[in-house]
C-alpha cells in the first residue's frame, strides 16, 4: 500500500519518470555501513529505508513551492514501501537478515 500510494502521488508530480528511476534506489548505497560491523550498518541502514525522514521531506516539499523537494520525498517513500513488499524490514543490531518483519528475536 505505501508503495502504491507513493507512486500514485508522484504520477501526480509531474516530475518525470526518469528522475525517479534515477533516485528509486539511492537508499541501498546505505548498505556498505555493514562493513563496520553488524551494529552500524543496522543504524545505517534504517536511516534510509525508515519512513521518518521521507515523511518529514513529503511534509516540507508540502509547504515549499515547486515539487523537487515533495517528489523526492514520494520516491523515497516508494523505495521503502517496496522493500516492505519484498519483506525487507527494518534491521536489528544482531544481523541484516534479522528485521521487524521476521520472526521475533529470542533471548
């Protein structure tokens, strides 16, 4: 559903397909921060593939004239939404396989 609401808002844009193939998939250069280790690359991760900060870049492309700031904002979105899709949630400090939508941890 956020995919699909991301996308239906940014076909509202005008912005032009080409930028949000270009963007779709920025929040995965991310990734590399569990070369520091499982912890930092958790905290990383989740910076980008949260729905905090697209939230908030949606809220102020909203007050912001043009649509730059909102469309980026809506690609964003889009990418979270489709990580969910997929079944990639956010990660968990003891693993990248280990997220908010797999099994519960256990002590």
């Amino acid at each position: 559903m956020l995919l699909a609401a991301a996308v239906a808002g940014y076909a509202q844009t005008g912005a032009g397909w080409g930028l949000f193939a270009l963007l779709f998939l920025v929040p995965d250069v991310l990734m590399p921060g569990y070369l520091g280790g499982p912890r930092l690359g958790a905290a990383i991760y989740n910076v980008g593939h949260s729905t905090i900060l697209p939230f908030g870049m949606i809220g102020l492309g909203l007050m912001l004239p043009g649509t730059a700031v909102f469309a980026v904002g809506l690609i964003w979105m889009a990418h979270v939404g489709f990580d969910r899709a997929l079944g990639y949630g956010l990660k968990y400090a003891t693993g990248f396989k280990q997220t908010h939508l797999s099994a519960p941890l256990v002590p």
